[in-house]
C-alpha cells in the first residue's frame, strides 16, 4: 500500500467528501478519487459508499481508516525520531486563533518558536471558534484558541483563562462607565455577531436564563467593523477589554462592567481527540500554551491597573 493513498483515503473518509478533502489536501478532485480507487483496487474492496451526500465508509473502510491513522502516526512519529537524532523536532503544524488574538499573539508565538523549535514548522491562520472547532475534527488544524467551546467528544480542550465582558457604547459627554445589569442589555440595540458565534450564543444564552432575548440592530462577525459601527452610532456591543483595545480607539468608547451576574468569556487550547499528537505538536501545543497564558495574562493586569 502507498502511504500517500492512505492519506488521501483517510481525509476522505474523515471529511465524508471528496470535495472537502481534495480542497483540505490541496489536489484535483479527479486525481484524488483515481488514488482512492487505486487503493480499493490493490485490496480487492469497496471502502468507500458514494451517495448524493458524500461518501461513507464500508466495514472494509472502516477497518482501514483505524489502521491507517495508526500507520500514518507512526510514520509521523519515525520521521520525528530520526531527527532527533540531530537534537532537533521538525514537522508542520497549523494553529488557528480568534482575530482578536492572533494581532497580539502571532508575532511573539513566531519569535518563540523560530527559537526553541528552529527546525518545526508553523502555519497559523485565523477564524471563528465554531470554524476552527470543526477543523480540529477534520484535521485541516492540530491546536486552536477557542472561545467558549462547547464540550465535545472531538476535541481535548485545557483552559487557559476567564475574561470580563463589558458593554461598549459610543462615547459621548456625561456618559459613564458605571455598571449594567445584564437584564437591561436586553433593552439596547446590540451590534452582535451572527449564529453560530461563540459570542453570540453565550449572550443569547445567559439573557434566556433570565427570561429575556436580545434586541439585534445588525449582525456583523468581524469584531473590528462592529467597533466601527458602534463608533457610528448604530447599537452597542458586548465584547472583552482585549478585544476594544486591540481593534479599536478605546478612546472612542466607554466600557460598562455586566453584573447581576457577570459575562464572562472562556478562552481554551483544544487539540482533535481523534488523532493522536507528535512529539513536534505536543512540544508546540506546551509552547502556544505557556506564551498564550504569559502574554494574555500580562494584558488583564495591565488592562486592570489602568482601569
């Protein structure tokens, strides 16, 4: 058997369609589905059904697909012992960060790395924590910043810290930055994010517990253009302190504490529970971790101390 056809039989497999999978890999649907049919060939068995939905696995596939996860990470993990051999770890890996992180985080993680694992390489992208999420599970992604992840028997998520949410108004003269109830958040026209952001439902989800829903000017995902609209005068947010002096003139607002109870934003690193970790990954995933705490927690104090 070719390991590259086993490759490419498993992210078929995994995905549950040759489009995804010959986007995920990179490769010409066609070529992709001639390896696959070459390997279901070599083994004289179907593997895959192919239906108007996509593809499922056959007993025959399903077999495969546990030996050939095991294959590839033992080849992986070969790859790796040999260079250790020269007291090095290499290998890729691909993390994903919320946009409101990877400004803060990018530069220093690269630094980090380039000094510690010269020889590893870092491919960092960011996106929505549900997109990321699903990702993780697909492989496209082996370690993720994820804000209030829902659990999942997909993914190992470690905490990494709590952040305060406020309610971000437009300045203007004689306001304050008193706190608000979070009942009356209800009563405000919000600047949110759409369904199915993590943000969104923890908003959405803390105002049912108190019988009450959101009132929406408009959904917009991108945290910068919501500041931005908020500056305009079109509603209020609700977003951490992070994220207002990152992307935005923190000039340009005031911040009211929540209360009654508090809002509180959860950030993990979560890797797939399906797929076991290299020793390259796992040497990357202590690293994100440590730089990521250091560099976030040093935010909140010196966001406290000004405050």
């Amino acid at each position: 058997m070719d390991l590259k056809q086993l490759e490419y039989f498993v992210r078929v497999a995994e995905l549950g369609s040759f489009t995804r999978a010959s986007i995920a890999l990179n490769i010409a649907q066609p070529a992709l589905s001639r390896q696959v049919r070459m390997l279901e060939v070599e083994l004289r068995q179907n593997l895959l059904i192919r239906n108007g939905r996509g593809v499922t696995t056959t007993e025959a596939g399903k077999l495969l697909l546990e030996h050939s996860l095991g294959i590839l990470h033992q080849v992986e993990r070969t790859r790796e012992e040999l260079t250790r051999v020269r007291g090095a770890l290499a290998g890729r890996v691909a993390l994903g960060l919320p946009p409101s992180l990877s400004k803060v985080l990018t530069v220093p993680l690269t630094r980090e790395i380039r000094a510690r694992l010269p020889e590893a390489s870092l491919s960092i992208s960011d996106g929505l924590s549900v997109t990321m999420q699903e990702s993780l599970v697909a492989g496209r992604l082996d370690i993720a910043l994820l804000y209030n992840a829902p659990p999942s028997p997909d993914i190992d998520t470690t905490p990494l810290l709590e952040e305060d949410l406020f309610f971000v108004e437009r300045r203007v003269s004689g306001g304050g930055d008193q706190p608000i109830r979070l009942r009356e958040i209800a009563e405000r026209p919000l600047v949110i994010p759409s369904r199915p952001h993590s943000l969104r439902m923890l908003v959405e989800t803390e105002l049912a517990n108190l019988g009450v829903h959101p009132r929406i000017a408009m959904e917009v995902d991108s945290v910068g253009a919501i500041l931005d609209l908020v500056a305009d005068g079109v509603g209020n947010a609700v977003l951490s302190r992070h994220a207002v002096e990152t992307l935005g003139k923190p000039d340009s607002f005031v911040m009211r504490p929540i209360v009654e109870p508090r809002l509180r934003s959860k950030l993990a690193l979560a890797v797939s529970a399906r797929r076991p970790n290299t020793l390259t990954q796992k040497s990357m995933f202590e690293l994100v971790r440590d730089t990521a705490r250091r560099l976030l927690d040093d935010t909140q104090d010196g966001a406290q101390a000004s405050s």
